[in-house]
C-alpha cells in the first residue's frame, strides 16, 4: 500500500509540473510517465487517465487538510475549501477548464451532490430535496469557484466568501419579505 502511495504521489507531482508548462490538452500519459520515469503501465494500473489522476490529487490533498479541522458551522468547510483551491489555483484553474466525462469539475458535482442534499433537507426542514433543487446549487456554486478562480484577478478567499454571503443574504431576505407579503395577503 505505502508503495502505491509513493507511485500516485510521483504521478501527481509529475502532473502537476507539466500543468504549470503547458495545457492540460497537450499532456498526455507518456509525459507524466516519462517524467517520473515509471512506465504507461504504471500509470494504468492506478488511473482510468489523466483526469482520475486530478480526482484523486483534489480528494487526497483535501481530505488531508480537512480531516483535521474542526467544523463548527456550515460556513468551515466552505471556508476551508475556499481556501485550498486558493491556495493551489494555478493548478485547479486549469483543472477546472477541462470538460467532459471524468472531468474535475464533473467529480466536484459529484462531491457537492450529496452535501448540498443533507444541507438543503436540513435548511428546508424536509427528507424531499429534488434532483433539480440539489443540482441547481452544486452547479451555481462550481460555476462560481470556476469564475473566480479563472478571474484574471483573483480575489482573496475571504472576500470571496464574503461575496458568496452576502448574496445568499441578500436572496434569503428578499425570500422572507415575499413570504411575509404573501402571508400577509392571505389574511
């Protein structure tokens, strides 16, 4: 097992390097590999292709830092993962401009999917959030880390939270000013 880990984590600095030279479309398998001086066959036997291989650099990286830190509201893990991809934005700006099947920011959806779904029960106070209700704020949040980390200005993770805050803020008090209304209506 501790000689699996040495090879995925070679693989990835490895990835990681070409990514700060060139295009994540122009690095192919043979590079990494080369670079690293493993064979393709290593490569293989770890990952499905080069995308697994930035699945797996976001899941352990992440997972390491936030094993660690205590979350004591909602706003933590937003916090602590703001702050990561800061952190390593030169590298997820690029992972993040890569679409398709496998991509990161198809495997962030996927992470995102099942958190958002706990929260919005919980703020709904109900067991049924649809698929279209989860989906729509996974996507807005994505998109979002997706432009600000693409910004050719990148602001500091804090005022990017605080951004984020202020419009759920803003949304969640012209909400209960339209129920109020309408509750006051009914009346």
């Amino acid at each position: 097992m501790a000689d699996s880990n040495i090879t995925k984590k070679a693989l990835a600095a490895a990835l990681k390097e070409l990514m700060m030279k060139k295009p994540f479309s122009k690095i192919c398998v043979g590079d990494i590999c080369e670079l690293c001086q493993m064979n393709r066959k290593s490569f293989y036997y770890h990952f499905k292709d080069k995308e697994d291989l930035v699945n797996w650099i976001f899941d352990t990286e992440f997972i390491a830092v936030a094993k660690d830190i205590p979350h004591d509201s909602d706003w933590d893990g937003v916090r602590l993962l703001i702050h990561y991809f800061y952190e390593n934005r030169a590298f997820y700006r690029k992972a993040l401009k890569v679409e398709g099947q496998n991509s990161f920011s198809e495997h962030l959806g996927e992470i995102c999917y099942p958190v958002l779904s706990e929260r919005l029960q919980v703020i709904m106070k109900t067991n049924e959030v649809s698929e279209f209700q989860v989906g729509f704020f996974a996507d807005g949040i994505i998109c979002g880390i997706k432009r600000w980390l693409t910004a050719s200005e990148c602001m500091p993770p804090e005022v990017f939270i605080e951004q984020i805050q202020s419009c759920i803020h803003m949304a969640a008090r012209q909400i209960c000013s339209e129920l109020d209304a309408a509750e006051g209506k009914k009346v």
